[in-house]
C-alpha cells in the first residue's frame, strides 16, 4: 500500500450535489460531482457528454 493512497470509495454530500472518489488501478483515482440538473442550468455550467 502506497502511503497517502486510500484504498476505499468516498461519497460526501454537499449542498449542490453528492462528490465520490474511488482509487484506480496504477495509482490513478477518479472523482465526481453529482448534482441537479436545475442548480447547473442556473449557474450557467456546461453540460458534459451531450445532455442538456
């Protein structure tokens, strides 16, 4: 185990939305927003991946 790397998934929520975070393999992780389609809309965010 690489000191500093946790080797769990995290899911907090927020205000605006749920954030999650997952190690990778080769010491990579990933991290993600989840929120209300609405709040993005009203702060005038870009959509990802073609949704409106």
């Amino acid at each position: 185990m690489r000191r500093g790397v946790p080797h769990t998934s995290l899911v907090e929520s927020t205000t605006h939305g749920w954030w999650y975070t997952a190690p990778l393999p080769g010491g990579r992780s990933v991290v993600m927003m989840t929120t209300d389609a609405d709040f993005v809309a009203e702060q005038g965010c870009p959509s990802a991946g073609g949704a409106p």
